[in-house]
C-alpha cells in the first residue's frame, strides 16, 4: 500500500519535472511547480482511498483544490503523452499500475 504511493508520488514528481524542462525550457523547477509536486504529494498522502485509489481522474473525490487541479491538468495531459519519449521505464511502471 505505502510503495504505491510512494511510486505514485515518484511520478507526479517526475511529471512536474518533465513538464518543466521540456515545455517551460527551465533548467530548474520554478516555486510554483515546485509547490504543485509537494501539494500533489500531500494529497496523495491523505488520499481516502491509498491501496484502492483511482486515476485523480476518475476518483469521486476531487481533493485538489480548483487551482491545484487546473495546473496538474495541464501539467499531465502535456507530459502523459511524452513521458514514453523521455521517461520510458516510469511510463511503462505507470501504465501497467
């Protein structure tokens, strides 16, 4: 239960982090984005759901705030499509959790 979410907060991190080098052309992460993996990673540890927890997508409880999810939003649908490219073990791990 705790190494999924471990490994959950592992991608978020790297997903923030992808988003930032490649899209944002920044060669370290800014404070707001640095900001957004912490939140992301709070939210995942006090998720009501841990072992059994859904995509954030398609959870019933929306636990980010409108801000928050709004950024991460953008931040995934950028980086999910890319992170074969430039991540290709974490997508992999990703894609078949």
């Amino acid at each position: 239960m705790a190494a999924k979410t471990e490994e959950e907060k592992q991608t978020v991190r790297l997903m923030v982090e992808l988003y930032c080098r490649h899209k944002l052309k920044c060669k370290e992460m800014p404070t707001a984005y640095r900001e957004l993996a912490d939140y992301a990673c709070r939210r995942l540890d006090h998720c009501r759901w841990k072992a059994y927890k859904p995509t954030c997508r398609r959870c019933p409880v929306h636990c980010y705030s409108p801000e928050k999810r709004a950024l991460i939003r953008a931040v995934m649908q950028w980086t999910g499509p890319r992170m074969i490219i430039y991540a290709p073990m974490a997508a992999l791990r990703h894609l078949f959790s």
